[in-house]
C-alpha cells in the first residue's frame, strides 16, 4: 500500500508525518518541485520512528511522479499559500495549473488513485480537479469541510467548556470565509443541543469565529495554518485506507443534492475505500437554505474564472 503526498510544505509535511504515525501504508511519498525539500523533510520524519515506533517508510522525491506509481490514495496540497490580505479568489490563476499538472501527473503513474484536494481555493480546485481528469465523482474529495468543522467544535468548546472530542458539529458550504456555513442549531454535546448552553449572542460569535478562522490564524502566524489542516487530511486518508466509512464534510460534486447541479461543495458524506461512498441528506431550514444557495452563487464565480482564463 502506498500513498502520497504532493507539496512539502507546512501542511504537506504536516500531514505526511500524521500519515506515517498512523501507519496507514507501507509507504508514503512526499513530493515537491523544490530540489531537496521533500527529500530532506522525509529524512526528519524518518528520524523520528525509532523514538514514536511506527515502521512505515517515507520517501522523498523532487517532481519524479514515477516514484508514485502505485498509490491508492494521493493528497494534492501544491500551490502558493494564502498570505495576509489575500482572498482565495486571487490564487484561482496560479494554484489552477499547478493543481492541474498535479492531478494529470498522478494518474499516470497510478490510474486507480483517489485524489485528496486541499489546495486553496478548496472548492475550486476540486471542481477543477474532477473536471480536468474526468475522473467518478467518488474518487476526487475536498478535504476543506472536514477542517471547518473540527474549527466549529474548537469555537464550541472555547464557549461551553465542553471536550471537542463530546461534540458533533459541522460546517457545510464553500471552504471560505463568507462561504461557509457553521450549522450551530445542529450541534450536539453528547447528544444535548449546544444551543441549550449559549445564548443567541454566544452563538453568532461561535459562528461568525469559525468562518474567520483560517483568515484569524494567516493574520497571527503569517501564512496558512498547518496542524489542524494536517491532522484534517490524514484522518479522511485513513477512513479511505481503513475503510471505516466515517461520516466527514467534504467538498465533493453534487448532482441535484441541495437543489444544486455541477459543482463541488461541503456536504456530509461517508468516506470509505471508494471514496466518497454515500452523500447524506441534512433537513436544513429556510435560513439555512438560503445561505447554501448563495454559498453556491459565490464557489460558482470563482470557478467561471477557470473558463474565462481558458484553464478549463
């Protein structure tokens, strides 16, 4: 079993090292277009199984795609980060022909893989990923809802005192700032519904935290966060490999879901060894429904400029 990871960076090693802790494969290979980066960073990793004892190999190549031959799942993380101040929308040009390049490359050497879409703007360069391949519907994942929600559930505990690991919280919609949709009426601890423990006021800060939560952490650190969106990739990566057909958020291609047709965004879906294996329906109220549409309205600009710059 082999899986890989494409960028080296600080989410792309980051959920390398997760992968490899978790020994979801015999091997894992981190790529990069920089000479020695990912050779180096899968070095450093590798040095740490003897004192983490996990057994699973890592391999880092510069841009030789033919060393991911073989692989069942492969992550797509390339592409420029978003820096502070910068919209998504304005990495659509450059991280679009990186992404695709990518996706074309990796199923080459392994035509069966299921692709992991992280770069940003999430939801459109997995629409663009599942259009540029041709790829099943179930074999091309956006991880972006996954990380939202573990987000929500951090903004939820912050106010409650509650152990994210008691919370069920997710966030549906695009994978941006004004985009997505943190369904707080929906959220449970252990069951109980959290809006029974935070007032009307609390809530809409819990709301209005997450969907500024990637943004928040760029203007601290400098650049994109890293732990969390690691972490987020390698637990979905392990319900592939595993099979365990754990229920995510994740941006996949909806086909009169929701009421929408031809585009990818974050819906509840069950993740198993084909992938996206089941879009689950959520009853949304009419509020709810209405910020999905315009959630829509909004990924659906971004990706009209893959077809005004030619790109698709």
């Amino acid at each position: 079993m082999k899986i890989t990871v494409v960028g080296a960076g600080a989410v792309g090693a980051t959920a390398a090292d997760n992968i490899v802790r978790k020994e979801l494969a015999e091997e894992v290979v981190l790529l990069d277009i920089k000479e020695g980066v990912a050779e180096g960073k899968a070095q450093d990793i590798s040095q740490t199984a003897s004192l983490l004892g996990f057994n699973s190999k890592i391999t880092g190549v510069t841009n030789a795609y033919d060393k991911t031959a073989g692989s069942s799942v492969a992550v797509i993380t390339s592409g420029i980060p978003r820096k502070p101040g910068m919209t998504r929308e304005e990495l659509i040009g450059t991280n679009a022909n990186i992404v695709k390049s990518v996706a074309e490359n990796l199923l080459i050497h392994s035509p069966e893989v299921i692709l992991v879409v992280v770069s940003n703007p999430m939801d459109t360069m997995t629409y663009l990923t599942l259009k540029a391949t041709g790829l099943p519907k179930n074999r091309v994942i956006g991880m972006g809802g996954t990380l939202d929600s573990a987000r929500f559930k951090y903004q939820i505990s912050q106010h409650t005192g509650a152990s994210p690991a008691d919370l069920n919280a997710i966030v549906i919609g695009g994978h941006g700032d004004t985009t997505m949709i943190p369904l707080i009426k929906h959220a449970t601890w252990n069951s109980l519904p959290v809006t029974h423990f935070l007032s009307e006021e609390a809530q809409q800060k819990v709301v209005q935290d997450t969907m500024v939560g990637g943004a928040t952490l760029t203007k601290l650190i400098g650049t994109s966060a890293w732990y969390a969106p690691g972490a987020a990739i390698a637990i979905m990566v392990e319900s592939i490999i595993r099979d365990q057909k754990r229920l995510f958020t994740a941006s996949v291609l909806l086909e009169g879901e929701y009421d929408q047709q031809d585009i990818t965004l974050g819906v509840p879906v069950i993740i198993g060894n084909k992938g996206v294996e089941k879009i689950l329906p959520l009853d949304l109220n009419e509020d709810e429904r209405t910020n999905f549409a315009e959630s829509a309205k909004a990924v659906r600009h971004m990706n009209n400029v893959l077809t005004e710059t030619s790109i698709l």
